[in-house]
C-alpha cells in the first residue's frame, strides 16, 4: 500500500473533492509530491459535493480518517495514511 499524496484525488461520497495541502511532512515526498498526514486530511475542505439539502446538505470538511487506514509510520507523532 502507498501513503495519500497531495496530488491524490480523494472524493467524498456525494463527488465532493477534498482539497489536500500538505503541511507538516512537506519535505518526506513519493515521486517528490508530499505525503498526507492524518491530521491533515481530517478537517480538511470539500467542494463540489452534491448531497441535496433535504438529505443533509454537501459536504464541506472532512469529519474523520478511520485509524485502520493509518500507517504504522509516524511523522511529527502523526501517521501517514494509507
């Protein structure tokens, strides 16, 4: 499995996409793109989704990143996700 690199396209489940912006392990890069941290998909911003407002309203930020998907690699005490 390979770490989410802030080039990935990442989608919510109503075609929202999440903006990825890599802060805190900018300088660890896979084909010299960053990767993703947990906490940095967590709470990060969705646009585009087209969940009605009768069945909720779209999605606008990521509300969790499940541990099974963390890596056992840390960065910063974080994991990479995978």
């Amino acid at each position: 499995m390979h770490p989410i690199l802030e080039d990935n396209t990442l989608v919510c489940l109503h075609g929202g996409r999440v903006k990825l912006k890599a802060k805190k392990a900018k300088r660890i890069k896979s084909d010299n793109v960053p990767i993703m941290l947990d906490n940095e998909i967590q709470g990060a911003s969705i646009s585009g989704c087209l969940n009605p407002p009768i069945l909720g309203g779209p999605c606008t930020k990521v509300a969790m990143v499940f541990a099974y998907t963390y890596s056992d690699h840390k960065v910063n005490n974080k994991h990479s996700v995978l």
